[in-house]
C-alpha cells in the first residue's frame, strides 16, 4: 500500500508541475504580446514620418538637377524607406524593432547628404539622431541633460532642442504611452530598448546611454520581476491546492476499496 500512495504522490506532483510551467509560459506570451503592440506602433510612426520628410524633399528638390553622387543618396533614402516598411510589417517580437530604427537612421543620413550636395556643403558628420526624439534627425550638438531618477550627462541634440536646452526650457521629448501616463520613450520599459538600440547602438562612444536606460528601466524591471515572483508563487500553491486535494480523494479511494 506504501508504494501505491508513493506512486500516487509522485504522478500528481508531475501533473501540478507541468500544469504550473503551462501556466508560466501563458503568462510570458500574454506579457511579450502586451509589450509588442506599442513598441510596433512607434516603429510605423517613425516610418511614417520618413515617409512625410521624403515628399517635403522630393518638393523642395522639384525641377533642381542632382549630380550623381545626391541621385544615389536620394536613392538610398527612397529604398531605405520602403526597407523599414518591409521590416516593421515583419515585426513579431519586440527585439525587431531594432532593426527597423537602424534602417530609418541610415535613411535620414543619406537625406541629410542630399541636401549637403544640393547647398554645395561638406557631407555632413555622421552623428547620432536627437536623443529626445530621433525623427528629429541627426544631432547638431551634445547638451547636458538629467533624466529622472539619473545623474547629468551629455546627451546628442538636434539644433532647436539644444537651443531649447540651453535656455533652460524642456526639450521636444518623445512620449509613450504606459499604462494611462504619457511618459519619455527611454521610460517605456525593456521593450523600448531595442527602439532605441537601432538608432544609438552604432555609436561606441553611447555605451552610456544604454546604462542610463538600463536604470530608468529598472523600476518596471523590478515590477516584472515582482509580477513574476508572485504569479509564480501563486501557481505553486495553486499546484499544492491540487496535490492535496488529489492526494485526499486518491487516498479516499484507496481506502474505499477495502471493507474494513
């Protein structure tokens, strides 16, 4: 009788095992769905005003002839254009947005070289977006700015948010939705960070950047991990809930099986 009820212990303690794992993995595909959507609509909002710079150029540039060297970089928009349309209709996991803000950034270098040939200037420096908003465009300048909850540093800027800055008025900062507040995008939580990682993680000398976002994101980190702890916590005693109650009737049929 020993060995039945040992049997009976170690069958019910896999069914609540597996059961708990079902349980976790549901609720990691319901959290990575739930991060997806926002990330991917910031993604198309940013291909979309790609997309409205491009016809402003294609305007400003009408019936003004390009030598070779604009005609491959306005080519080299228009296909990074339809690339980052391609890819962010691909997006399935937040992580690929990452490649889609690369794209874009590489698409808003080649306009600002057509525009450098066409003024007669120099070829522009191929430095980060604006850190505030990266549809901004290349930044100008890097201004010292102090996240909230960080220390001061100097981040990259487009020219009239580093005049904005420097007078001491807020930056043009682009917002994201989180929960009901409108918060800076480096505050979205982890699934920003690949949308950052495409525009900024070329540039060696931004290391600091991710470290700034790694502690602005340390907050929702910690809110995951505490969601996380207590689901789990409460799978584990659901899962001890059905061990018991499946220990008492297979101990109850057990014994209604002998006539005592």
């Amino acid at each position: 009788m020993g060995g039945v009820i040992l049997l009976v212990l170690v069958l019910l303690a896999v069914v609540a095992f597996v059961v708990v794992r079902r349980r976790n993995r549901q609720a990691a595909a319901e959290r990575a769905a739930a991060e997806l959507e926002p990330v991917k609509k910031l993604a198309f909002e940013d291909v979309t005003a790609l997309g409205v710079e491009l016809q402003d150029l294609d305007l400003e540039l009408a019936g003004r002839p390009l030598d070779t060297g604009a005609n491959a970089d306005y080519q080299r928009a228009l296909d990074s254009y339809e690339a980052a349309k391609t890819s962010a209709n691909a997006i399935s996991r937040p992580e690929q947005v990452q490649d889609v803000t690369k794209i874009l950034d590489d698409g808003r270098y080649a306009m600002a070289c057509v525009k450098a040939r066409v003024a007669g200037e120099p070829l522009p420096q191929r430095r980060p977006p604006c850190f505030f908003d990266p549809r901004h465009g290349l930044s100008v300048d890097d201004v010292p700015f102090v996240p909230v909850g960080g220390a001061e540093r100097q981040v990259p800027a487009c020219a009239l948010d580093a005049e904005r800055v420097r007078a001491g008025a807020e930056p043009d900062i682009r917002q994201v939705m989180v929960g009901t507040r409108r918060v800076p995008y480096w505050q979205g939580g982890r699934a920003y960070q690949p949308y950052a990682a495409g525009y900024f993680g070329g540039f060696g000398p931004l290391d600091w950047l991710f470290m700034g976002f790694a502690f602005n994101m340390m907050g929702d980190g910690l809110g995951d991990l505490a969601a996380g702890v207590g689901e789990g916590v409460g799978d584990v005693f659901d899962g001890i809930g059905d061990l018991a109650s499946g220990i008492g009737d297979g101990i109850g049929d057990m014994f209604d099986g002998f006539d005592l």
